[in-house]
C-alpha cells in the first residue's frame, strides 16, 4: 500500500474528527484534538503514538517495531512504527483505536 493510500484511508476513518495534517517526520501527521497520534512515513508504514505502558505488548504484534528517527535515534517509549503490510483491511482501523488511545494517554508523557 503506497503512502498516499494510507493518508486517504486515515482522513476517511477519522472524518468528522476534529484533525489537522502537519508534514512531519518525512510524511503527513494527523493531529486529533489537538493531539498527534499518527504520522504517514514515505514508504507507506505508519507511526503510531502509543500509551507507553502497553509498548513491550504492541511492539511483540507482527510488523510493529520501536519507531526510530533518521541514522537510529529511537524516539522514544510512546511511538512504534507500523509496516504497510500491517495497515491492510482493518489493520489500519486497529491501529488507529490504538493510538487514539495512546496518544490520550501519553500526552504528558
């Protein structure tokens, strides 16, 4: 799934929230209330804000990895980074009610 499906998809599951789109992180963020929770990355996998108390769990789910910035520099506990191959069907669906949860969560993480 190219990249540009993904944000498609994203918009069309979170319309009639209220969010705003920031390029960021090499692809487009979707910020919910105020909030970052997901983040579209060139090569269509996905960046997910997660409550960081669930990580060492969500991290052992297929495709789901530590979520890493530029030459390895991990970004921390409330993020994981989502292949595409894990956002078909309704993957994509799952892991956005997860970083809707997560990212209410971690906010003042």
């Amino acid at each position: 799934m190219a990249a540009v499906q993904v944000v498609d998809r994203i918009r069309t599951a979170l319309a009639g929230r209220d969010v705003r789109e920031v390029p960021m992180f090499g692809g487009i963020s979707f910020m919910v209330d105020g909030r970052l929770v997901v983040a579209s990355r060139p090569h269509g996998d996905l960046l997910v804000r997660i409550d960081p108390a669930r990580r060492e769990e969500l991290s052992a789910r297929p495709g789901a990895e530590p979520a890493v910035m530029g030459t390895g520099r991990r970004m921390g506990d409330a993020w994981l980074s989502v292949t595409r191959e894990q956002l078909e069907g309704d993957g994509l669906g799952e892991w956005l009610a997860i970083a809707l949860d997560g990212g209410a969560r971690s906010a003042g993480a």
